[in-house]
C-alpha cells in the first residue's frame, strides 16, 4: 500500500519538526550561486513553550528571527529562518527557548553539525570546510565544542600509570604536550595542553581529580630526561616510580652524534650519505652509498666514527634481561665512552650526553622492572605530525590540541556517537 506525501510533508520529515514547530513557508532564491533553499518555521499562535531551564510550559515574552544552515537540499544550500520565542518563567525569569533542530548559539542546525564531523574524521578541516562552503574558523568553533563536551564524559577513576611527551603545532613552534593512559588499549590520549614546561603536569594533576581520577593512584610514569618534567613529576607525582624510556636515551646519543658530525664536516669532507648512515642502526636498511660511507668513516678514523661507535654500543645494554645486568652494562658502557671520547674537545655533545645517562641511571634501569615504555607515544607523535602536515599547520595551537584529542582520545568514540 502506497500513501501520499505533499512537500511539505517531505521537508518537515527532513527537518525533524516537532510540535509546536511547523513550515510555514519555502523560497527558492535562483540569482545566488548556488541557489538557495529558505525554509519558514513557526509556532502556531499561542503555543507554549518548555523553560529550558525547569521545562514548564510558559507563553511567549517576545520574538527574535534568527537563520541556520541546514544540509543542502540536493544541489541547493538550505537555510531554515524562525522566529524564536523568549518565554517568561514564573521561577526563571525571561529566558531564550531551544528549538529541536539546532544547540543553544550555533547557526547551524544539529544535522549540519554531524555531517560536519564525519567529514573533519577524513579530511583536513580546511578543506572540509571549503566542501560545505562554510569558514574554517566556524567549522573549528562547532568541532571544538563537541570535542570539549566528549571530554567532559571523560573517566579517570582507573588511572595507574601515565606517559607524556611534547610535540609541536607548527615545525619548531608552539609545543603542545600530550598526556596517554598507558593501559588504554586505544585512543590512549586523555590530556593536552600547551607548552613544554613544568606547568603541564600541574595541569593534568588538575584535570585527572576533575574527571574522577585520583592523582596518589598514580604508580608510574613514563617520559623524557627533560629537568623541567622530571621535577614535575617528582613535585606533583611523588609516589609514582618514574621510567626514562629507553628512545630517549637512544635519540639522546643520535643528536651527539649529528652535532659532532655538523662541525667535523666544517673542516673535512666527509663521505657521502653519512648524514643518514649514522642516524640508523647498523643492522638495519641501508642503501649502498650508506654502507661505503660508513667503512670510509671507520678508516679514516673521524670523531664522527668514535662517536658512531658510542651510539651503537647502545644496544648492547638494550639487549640486557635483568635490570642488574643492564646495571652492570651501564657501568661497563661508562667506561667505554670515557676510553673511546678521551680528551677529545669535538666530541664534547657525547660527553654531556654521557653526563645525562649517568644522572638519569637510576630511572633508566626502571625499563627493566617495568612493563611500560613510551614506544606508544611515540608513534603517536607520527600520527600528529602526518596530521599536522597534512591540514599546512595550524592557525593556533588551540586547534591542534582539538585534532589531537579527534585522532587519539576517547573523545574519538564518543564524537561518533553525536
């Protein structure tokens, strides 16, 4: 059995209208480009509408016409125009209604809004917004706002052990440091915030006791040999173990390296394709440039090659199964470092470097009674720069932290369920 629906019919099933809302009125405006689809919506005369605040029926204060974007209609944007009532409360006072088809102060209506984060899930929000022929900075306003009210949904109350780490915005520019569960299977991220300093961990101790967490709870945590953080933790953080991921110690040596090979190439020439060659492990992928570079470098005897060498030893301690093994290899790795550097003033960036693993030993050996790393953090920090470049940057570091918490947080889960 068929039944028969006029347009109106079709536009308020569209429109999700509900009583006392009906569509009064349609216009096709043909001279704009492209066209545009006008929708009246009004109340029959002497409604009453729900306080938004208690929810009594109460008669209408005054009316104020108000426009917002709908989904476009086929080809055609459509817009829906209604003149919205304020109520007067006996209790509340005079107060603005909300309407079904749209949140309290956006201009879009609640259908517009959805299809607007799916598509910001696939694509860079500039670009999302050239598609529904919006402003980025309106786009970024309406994803911000569900993004913040995910978070409010947020629980910490299981919270054990977290990692952190920084990353930046724009190369080289505004740092924003990202917080992870590190028992959260997926979308581990649950904070983020800009900077790079010790106020961030201050910070996330406040967000943790506002989202139902307990800051003593906290057992472990795991970062960089950052000073700032390091008394952070030990400020904010004081009964939790705290574990150097091993990368760290690993980048740690690889940029004393690089800052040796940068100044010995003022004076010599040096092989070529060594930049990389002493960036990858020796074991690893190298193409054949990269492998000649590396026998020439060994027989010349640079102090790039020392330092190389000091890099590489690494590994020897990363391989160790017991944390008093890996003590041992670290006093056996201090040694060797000292033999290999000498007195040499160009390799000064592996002794400081040498100066920070002798510091940090303690938690350093930490990995090994561990069951933590921040290998997750780190392939994290990947999935933002590939999204930072992406979207070319972003206007602030407020709108990074959004995409952040879209990529990565269980804000994610939720945002889908809008």
């Amino acid at each position: 059995m068929r039944c028969s629906v006029d347009n109106t019919d079709i536009l308020m099933l569209g429109l999700g209208l509900q009583a006392p809302w009906n569509l009064v009125g349609q216009n096709l405006d043909t001279e704009k480009s492209p066209h545009e689809l006008h929708l009246q919506v009004a109340a029959e005369r002497g409604s009453l509408y729900a306080c938004p605040e208690c929810g009594k029926a109460c008669p209408a204060h005054d009316f104020k016409e108000q426009t917002w974007r709908h989904l476009n209609f086929f080809q055609h944007h459509c817009f829906i125009t209604a003149k919205l009532p304020r109520i007067n409360c006996p209790e509340h006072k005079v107060k603005q209604v909300n309407v079904p088809w749209a949140r309290k102060g956006s201009r879009f209506t609640l259908l517009f809004e959805q299809a607007a984060l799916t598509l910001v899930r696939e694509m860079p929000v500039n670009a999302a917004a050239r598609f529904m022929n919006v402003t980025d900075k309106r786009l970024w306003r309406v994803i911000q706002h569900y993004v913040g009210q995910a978070l409010t949904k947020l629980d910490l109350s299981a919270l054990q052990a977290f990692g952190f780490d920084e990353t930046a915005s724009k190369r080289g520019h505004n740092y924003v440091t990202v917080f992870i569960d590190m028992n959260r299977k997926s979308l581990p991220v649950i904070f983020a915030t800009p900077g790079k300093g010790k106020q961030t961990v201050v910070d996330f101790k406040d967000f943790i006791n506002k989202h139902g967490g307990e800051s003593e709870k906290v057992l472990e945590v795991v970062c960089d040999m950052s000073p700032a953080f390091l008394s952070a933790v030990e400020d904010e953080f004081p009964q939790a173990n705290v574990t150097v991921d091993w990368f760290h110690v690993v980048q740690l040596f690889t940029r004393a390296v690089d800052q040796v090979r940068k100044e010995e190439r003022r004076h010599y020439d040096m092989p070529k394709g060594l930049r990389w060659a002493v960036l990858k492990k020796a074991d690893g992928p190298m193409t054949a440039k990269q492998e000649a570079a590396l026998v020439e470098l060994d027989q010349y005897d640079f102090d790039t090659a020392r330092a190389w060498r000091v890099k590489e030893k690494l590994r020897w301690i990363r391989e160790a199964k017991s944390p008093n093994a890996a003590r041992w290899r670290i006093t056996n790795f201090i040694k060797f470092t000292l033999a290999e550097i000498g007195d040499i003033k160009a390799l000064e960036p592996v002794r400081k470097a040498l100066g920070t693993l002798e510091k940090h030993a303690e938690r350093i050996l930490q990995r090994w009674s561990s069951t933590y790393t921040n290998a997750r953090m780190e392939g994290l920090n990947s999935l933002f720069k590939a999204a930072r470049a992406r979207a070319r940057g972003y206007r602030n570091t407020g709108s990074f932290i959004t995409m952040i918490y879209m990529i990565a947080s269980p804000a994610a889960e939720i945002l889908k369920s809008i």
